[in-house]
C-alpha cells in the first residue's frame, strides 16, 4: 500500500528550535512540506520485491493507495540531529560498488547544511500540519 499523503516534516530556522526528543514531535513543528516523493509503497501484506533502500517495489502494479494514510518523512525535521547523522553517514566507508550505487557524501558542516535546508525548502511550499495529524506523533 502506498500512503494517501505524504510530506517532509522541517524545522523552519529561526521559528522553531531542537526537538525535545522524548516528547511528541507533531507540537513541536508547526508545517509541513507535501512531497509526492514519498507517496510511494510503504506496507506490503504479500511478498514484494524492494529496490535498495525500500523506495520502489517492483510490483508496483499491484499497489493500491491506503486512504488516509500518511508517510511523514522526518530527515529534517532537526537540523542538529541531521548535522550529527550526516557526520555519522560520512564516516561510513563504502566499497566502490556502493558509492556508485548510492553515494553516502552529505552536508557535515554547518554551513553547508544551512545552505542545503536553504536550496532544498526554499520553494517555501509549507503548510501548517493539520490539527488531527500533530497529535498523532
């Protein structure tokens, strides 16, 4: 099944500070990104095949969409966390086969990630995460 909606949950720099990990995220951030991205395959309740990193199945003819279902895509939701994570990915050593596959190298300093956040949410796209949702998670 594929998730009806799907969204990139972000810290806006400068409104919102660190999450309070322990506590639930959804009134801790205030909007959201839809991202069509993400409305792929999620939940499988017949064997299937998944590419790398579970983002296709290859029986994608066979995938219906889940009403109501959402995918919430949390990358970004704390740039601290995403600063810490990506300093971790690149200390990883990989195999040429896997960095032609899926090359690990990401934003480890600051100020490159501030500019990444800055490239990749400046559509300013946002919309305040519904009612409903922010207290689900």
């Amino acid at each position: 099944m594929a998730p009806e909606h799907a969204a990139d949950v972000i810290q806006r720099l400068g409104d919102e500070g660190p999450l309070r990990l322990g506590e639930p995220l959804g009134p801790q951030r205030g909007f959201l990104r839809p991202n069509a991205m993400y409305r792929k395959p999620v939940l499988a309740c017949e064997p299937a095949s998944w590419s790398q990193g579970f983002h296709q199945v290859y029986e994608e003819a066979r995938v219906g969409v889940e009403p109501g279902l959402w995918l919430l895509h949390l990358q970004a939701a704390d740039f601290d966390l995403l600063l810490r994570k990506n300093r971790a990915w690149n200390a990883i050593r990989q195999s040429g086969a896997d960095r032609r596959i899926s090359p690990q190298q990401r934003p480890d300093d600051e100020n490159s990630l501030r500019a990444w956040f800055a490239r990749a949410y400046a559509d300013k796209g946002f919309v305040p995460i519904p009612w409903e949702l922010r207290r689900q998670f």
